[in-house]
C-alpha cells in the first residue's frame, strides 16, 4: 500500500533539502573556481615545504658552524694549528651570519698570531671590530691582539697608543692596568716620553689604589729615566 502523503514538508526533509542544496552550490562552486581552489591549496603546500626545507637547512647549517669551530678549537689546543685555520676561515667565508662567525674570526686572527703572521693577525683582529665588535670584552682583547701584532713588528709607538685605546675602552677593567702598563713600555721602547707620561698618568688615575699596577709602571719609569727617582 502507499503511504498516504499530506502535502506538509517535514522539518527533516527541509533539512535534508538543504543539505543537498548546498552540496550542489560547493560542487559547483568548486568545479567553477577548480583551478583558483587548487592553486591557492597548492601554493601553501608549497609554502609550508619551502619553511620546512629552511628550517631543515638552518637546522643543518647551525649544527655544521658548531661541529667546524668545534673541532678547529680543539685542533689549535692540540697544536695543530694550520688545520685550525682552515675551519675557522671556512666558517668566516660560508657562514658570516652565524653568531659563531664573530668569535671564529677572533680565534683564526689568535691562530696567525700563534703562527707569527703578525699582518694576518692583525688584520683579522681588525675585521672582527669592524663586522663583529659588539662585545666589549672581545672588542678589548682585539685592540689587545692588533697592538701585540703592531709591538711584534717593532712598530713600538703604535702599539703603544693602541694598547691605550684598549685600556680606555673600559678603564676599570681587569685588563685596563696590564693594558697599560704594556702602553708605558712599549712608548719607551718607542724613546716617546709623551706617550709614556700619558699610560703612566692615567694608571695613576685609575690605579692609585692599587701597588701592583702603579708601582711595577713607576719602577718602568725610573729605570728609563722618564721620572725621578722617590725621595728616601
């Protein structure tokens, strides 16, 4: 028999009605904007695969930087520092962005210095304060190395200015009075008794106080003649 119909739609079938409806509107929407749909899907596939891929490399190349300063630190503590070299320089060459970059520049101008090449030293001394110097302590120690390389090629007067400036950088530091005391010395290997007036003035500004700075650098001085001796 077959059911009787009354003519009313149920809630259900409008639902159901609906349902379909919108079925059909995506399908045909789809199949209208297929391609736009499908690049747009397509294109942040692609994105995310790219970022994965970059991450990846990053990922990689960060682990490369740090396997490569690793072995060059222990290659220069083994003595073998022309292997260190050639890590270091290939981690300032390919990977200067890296935040090991600065401290591999710094250490491969310590591996000339070990090696007597006084110019490549100093040159890289240089370079790190030119690219990399935004740390004070390192910045220090590279006017530390340049003056050094300046002192070992006999250029004494430079070296003492330079050894100077090293200390006025932070004038309080551990470092300043050694600094120091290395700027007086080397003036009076320079036969420049300005110079060597001005390291010895500013110890006694900033290490009054302290014997082992000031008198080891009086001793220096008197014995070269550039101050009178002290009174008994």
């Amino acid at each position: 028999m077959t059911p009787k119909t009354t003519g009313r739609i149920t809630k259900k079938e409008i639902k159901q009605d609906q349902f379909v409806s919108g079925v059909f509107y995506l399908t045909e929407q789809f199949q209208k904007y297929k391609r736009t749909i499908l690049g747009i899907v397509g294109g942040i596939v692609a994105v995310i695969v790219i970022i994965v891929l970059l991450v990846g490399r990053q990922s990689a190349k960060k682990t490369e930087v740090q396997e490569l300063y690793g072995r060059a630190s222990v290659e220069m503590r083994s003595g073998n520092t022309a292997i260190a070299i050639i890590d270091y320089r290939k981690i300032i060459d390919e990977h200067g962005g890296s935040p090991l970059a600065g401290l591999a520049c710094f250490s491969l101008a310590n591996a000339y210095y070990a090696q007597r090449d006084f110019n490549e030293a100093e040159n890289l001394y240089k370079r790190y304060l030119d690219e990399y110097g935004d740390d004070q302590l390192m910045s220090i120690s590279s006017h530390w190395g340049i003056a050094g390389c300046l002192e070992q090629k006999g250029e004494f007067a430079a070296a003492s200015e330079t050894y100077r400036q090293a200390a006025e950088i932070d004038p309080k530091s551990i470092m300043a009075g050694e600094l120091l005391f290395s700027a007086v010395r080397t003036a009076c290997a320079a036969g420049d008794s300005l110079k060597a007036m001005q390291a010895y003035e500013l110890i006694t500004t900033h290490f009054a106080d302290e014997p082992r700075v000031k008198e080891p650098a009086a001793m220096y001085m008197y014995e070269r003649r550039y101050l009178a001796p002290p009174l008994e």
